[in-house]
C-alpha cells in the first residue's frame, strides 16, 4: 500500500523555536544537560501538602518544596480525581484545597521525575512500575549509528512562517519537557520498487514523563517535500513499548536493534528481497492464498481480509508482496495500536521466506 505520512509535517508546524534543533549532537546536548539534574523519587501521594504558589501551586513532601510543571499538574489532578481543566480556572487558594482534600483519599505511591536547577520542580508523576526510558539514550544510540552510517541525516524544510519566501533550513529533531522527536532519512542509497526508485526513512520518538509510548517508524518514500509530507510510503512499519516496567530493557533489546538492521542493511539486500517478494507466489487463486496463509499463523478470518485488501490496493493478491501491502493496509485500519503493530509484525515475518 502506498501512503503519505502526515506525522513529521506535523511536528514541523507544531514545534516552538526552543524545541527545534539543527543536528543530532544539538539536540543530544539539549536532552544531556536535562538528564545531568533530573532524579528519581517515590513518595506516598496522600502525604503531599499543596499550597498557593507563584504558578498557581507548590507542593511540600518530608519538610522539601517542590514545583510543578503544566504536564505534571495534569498528572498530579488525576491522581486527585480532580479535572486539571477546570482547576486551571480556579485561583490557587482553591487549587490548593481541592488537591489537599482530595489526595489523602488516595493510598497510591508515585514515582517522581525531579528536576533540580535553583529549586525542585516535579516533571513527572507516573506509577511505581513505570519503565522509564531516557531521552539521551535514545539520542545517543541514534547518534552512534549515524556516525557509522553518515548518509543518514535529518532532511531540510522550510522555515516557519515567521521568515520570509521559501528558505530552507534542517529540521526534523526536536525536544520538550515531555518529549523527543526523530525524523531522518537516507537518499544516497536507493531502493528500486517496479519502476519506482525509493528512499529509506524513519520516526523515533519518547516520552519520559508519559506522554507516549517508545516507538519506531520505519518506510520508504519517494520524495519528502519542505513541509515534511512524506510522499509515496511503502513498507511502513511500527513498533511501539508502553513505559512498563521491564520497558528499558526491551527498548535496547528490540527497538534500537531493530533500527540498527534497517539503518545498516543494505539497500541492495532490500532491493532483491522486494523483487523476489513480488516475483514468489504461494498460491494461484485466492482459496490457495488463504490456506497459504492459514499455515503461516494467519486465522482464516485475517486470511481473507488481506486477500480482499491486496486486490483492493495493489490490483491482485497472490504473490507475497501484494499480501503483504494487504496485511499492512489492513493494521492501519485496526482501532488498537497493540493489533496493528502485531499485525504489521506478522506481515514482515513473511518476507523472511523468500
């Protein structure tokens, strides 16, 4: 199935100036420097004491103050119950209170993400199993494998609307107080597709503090133009890990090698594996390609459907290529992430048979 991919575009348009950064190496000082005075820290929530504050609220733990940022009031209301839209109405005096009558009601412990620069600001109240994955870890692995792999860049764009003409600039790496975002290509090594010639893409992107998953994005493309509209995807495949407990692990256990096989493989190999992949065909007729699937792991349900899709998009369904667009276009529709990327996983393990 070919597709384009709206997500770079949209952090492109949606980032402020000091969340957007030129390099990799920028961005890994940005997030570097954070981790040098972030800590960890787990704390009965029925014992926090709020008062009035300068930004609305302060928090007291064990005799220490602590502030609060946007992401984390938001986090610390729904320990509460309490909706952090309409306590953002209230003056502090009354925030306080209803925080304060609403939290002793609670038995939860939290796990705090701290920040110590002056004073303390809390960034983070997630639960005691949250996996938290670092943000320099992740940057420094996508460094270290563009350092071995230097065709691999983030791709330029137009700058913001705040500049004049049409002047662009690099782009495509960015980084909040709640998340990071990775976008960067490879067009000095090509990837013939029928009478297609494609380049190799891919998303990565964490969140600290709970705002998102772990997660990886990988495609083709044909071209990627100055407002980050990936045009033309093929192959667009994703994983993504919940912040669980035992997520770290799994982050540099799948993830980032992952990544790592797809930044360094070579796009020969990928070439001769697609043309190989739309030259073999498991069956002739669509009753062969489902029992073909069945016994690949596929529920005859799923078999059919991919068959259908496969028609639908790439004019037929029996060689693997076409029943591979068929199941991948059918993840995109599944509601639930977890079914799309097991689909989308099921999918690619089909390529490995040819």
């Amino acid at each position: 199935m070919v597709t384009n991919l709206l997500t770079a575009s949209h952090q492109w348009r949606n980032r402020p100036a000091d969340e957007r950064f030129t390099t990799v190496e920028d961005l890994k000082n940005a997030v570097m420097n954070r981790r040098s005075i972030s800590y960890e820290g787990v704390v009965e929530v029925q014992k926090l004491s709020i008062s009035p504050g300068k930004d609305a609220i302060t928090l007291a733990y064990d005799h220490q103050h602590l502030d609060v940022t946007h992401w984390s009031f938001n986090q610390l209301c729904q320990l509460a119950g309490a909706p952090a839209s309409y306590l953002r109405t209230l003056p502090g005096d009354l925030v306080a209170q209803n925080l304060n009558y609403a939290l002793p009601g609670t038995r939860q412990r939290a796990k705090l993400l701290l920040t110590v620069n002056g004073s303390t600001e809390v960034r983070a109240f997630t639960s005691e199993s949250y996996g938290r994955i670092w943000d320099i870890d992740v940057v420094r692995a996508v460094e270290g494998l563009c350092e071995r792999n230097p065709s691999w860049h983030n791709p330029p764009a137009y700058k913001r609307k705040d500049s004049d003409g049409r002047e662009m600039e690099n782009a495509g790496l960015y980084a909040s107080d709640r998340d990071i975002f990775l976008f960067l290509i490879d067009e000095d090594h090509h990837i013939e597709v029928g009478k297609e010639v494609l380049s190799r893409g891919f998303f990565i992107w964490n969140s600290e503090v709970g705002k998102s998953s772990f997660g990886l994005t990988t495609f083709l493309y044909r071209y990627v133009c100055g407002n980050h509209i990936v045009w033309g995807a093929h192959e667009v495949k994703e994983i993504r890990i919940k912040h669980s407990l035992n997520a770290p692990a799994r982050a540099f256990s799948e993830i980032i090698p992952a990544l790592s096989r797809y930044i360094e493989s070579s796009a020969n190999v990928e070439t001769q594996t697609m043309k190989k992949a739309m030259e073999y065909r498991p069956a002739r007729d669509k009753e062969g390609t489902i029992d073909w699937l069945q016994k690949n792991g596929f529920t005859k349900a799923v078999s059919e459907k991919a068959f259908d899709y496969a028609v639908k998009e790439e004019g037929n369904g029996t060689s693997l290529w076409n029943i591979v667009q068929g199941l991948s276009a059918m993840a995109r529709d599944k509601t639930h992430i977890d079914q799309r990327v097991d689909l989308e996983r099921q999918a690619g393990r089909l390529l490995d048979s040819v």
